[in-house]
C-alpha cells in the first residue's frame, strides 16, 4: 500500500524530530527529574519509531527493541529516584 | 477505506507525541512537564499502535501482518503505560521531597512554617504536634 507506506515515512521523520527535541530539555532542564522526564519521553518515542519502523521496514526485531526501551527508562528512574540518600 | 482509518490514526498520534514534546519544552514546572510526557505516552502511541495493530491485522501478507503482531504491540503499549505511570509517580515524589529538603536546608522550618491551610503533612495524626 503506497499511502500508508509514505505516512509511516512521514511520522517516523516527525518522530525522529521529537527524539531529537527531547535532548534539549535534557541537556536544559535544571533538576536531574527533568532530564530524567525527558529520558522518558525519549524512551516512549523511540519505542513509537522503533515499532513505525519495524512496519516500514519489515524488520520485526525492531519491535523487541521497542520493549526494551521503553522497560530502560523505567529501571533507569527507579533506580535513580530510589537510591539510598547519600 | 482502511487506509483512510490507518492513516488517520497514525495523524492523531503523531499530533499527540509533538504536543508532548512541546509541552516538554516549553512547560515551566516539572509536574506539568510529567503530564505532557505521560500524555505524549500514553495517547500518542496508543494511537499509533491502533493504526499499527489495524494495518496488522487486515494488511498485505508479510512480515508486519497477524494477530501476533497486533498482540505485541498492545503488550508494547500496556508496558508503556504501566511504565509512564510509575515513572510519573516517582519522578514527582522525588522532586517534591528534595525541593522540601532544599527549602529546610535554607530556612529551617518553624511551627507552621509557611503552610496554608491544606499541609503537607501526610501523617495520621495530620501534623499535630
């Protein structure tokens, strides 16, 4: 279908623009939550181009890739926001 | 018809991961940042997930086709909102008990120092002393 392919281009394209927009609030952001904040959105929009691209490209592994992100940035924020204060 | 249906869901989604990315950008607070990002994550690949899970289920034969496609990406989403949830709660908690540290370290608090009316003091006996 030459329609859908060219939109999952098109939002792969805009999602690939969010990813890159979230590194700004993460080198920005003044307390380490908001770069952590970003570091979840960079995980969930990665996952959302991971699994556009795995459509796309006909690469089902990509989808696997996309859990694995996505489960990062949670273990990355637990064990942040959870460590024995020092 | 079902290009119409897919393409269209893939347009909402992307609509909501772009305004939780701005949101992130441009929101002046952490918890309001958190509710961009978990917007963004929650309905923005929710979205893109259905059209996915759509064009899986009634596409062309191939690598990105089946029930099991579809499965996976929903386990992919419901992961995601689980995560988004907990990341939410503690991200928050976090933020709100080092800003109060921080508060204590400069001014160290009195006897209803500075509280309103609601106090935040979550203990039983609701903070009396």
């Amino acid at each position: 279908m030459g329609a859908i392919d060219i939109a999952l281009v098109v939002v792969s394209a805009i999602l690939l623009v969010c990813v890159v927009a979230g590194l700004w609030r993460g080198v920005r952001g003044p307390t380490p939550e908001d770069r952590l904040t970003a570091f979840v959105l960079l995980g969930t929009s990665g996952a959302a181009l991971f699994i556009v691209l795995a459509a796309v490209a006909g690469a089902p592994a990509l989808r696997d890739a996309a859990i694995v992100v996505v489960a990062l940035a949670t273990v990355v924020v637990v064990v942040y926001t959870r460590r024995s204060p020092t | 018809m079902r290009d119409v249906v897919v393409i269209g869901l893939l347009a909402i989604g992307t609509l909501f991961f772009v305004a939780g990315t701005i949101g992130l950008l441009r929101f002046p607070d952490l918890p309001t940042r958190l509710h961009a990002v978990a917007k963004a994550d929650n309905l923005g690949l929710g979205f893109i997930v259905a059209a996915l899970a759509i064009w899986a289920l009634t596409g062309e034969p191939g690598e990105s086709a089946g029930v099991g496609v579809a499965a996976k990406l929903g386990l992919i989403w419901v992961l995601c909102l689980v995560g988004t949830a907990a990341n939410s709660h503690l991200l928050a908690g976090h933020h709100r008990a080092a800003a109060r540290a921080q508060r204590d370290r400069v001014a160290p608090a009195d006897a209803n120092d500075g509280e309103g009316p609601i106090s935040d003091d979550t203990r039983p006996s609701g903070g009396a002393p």
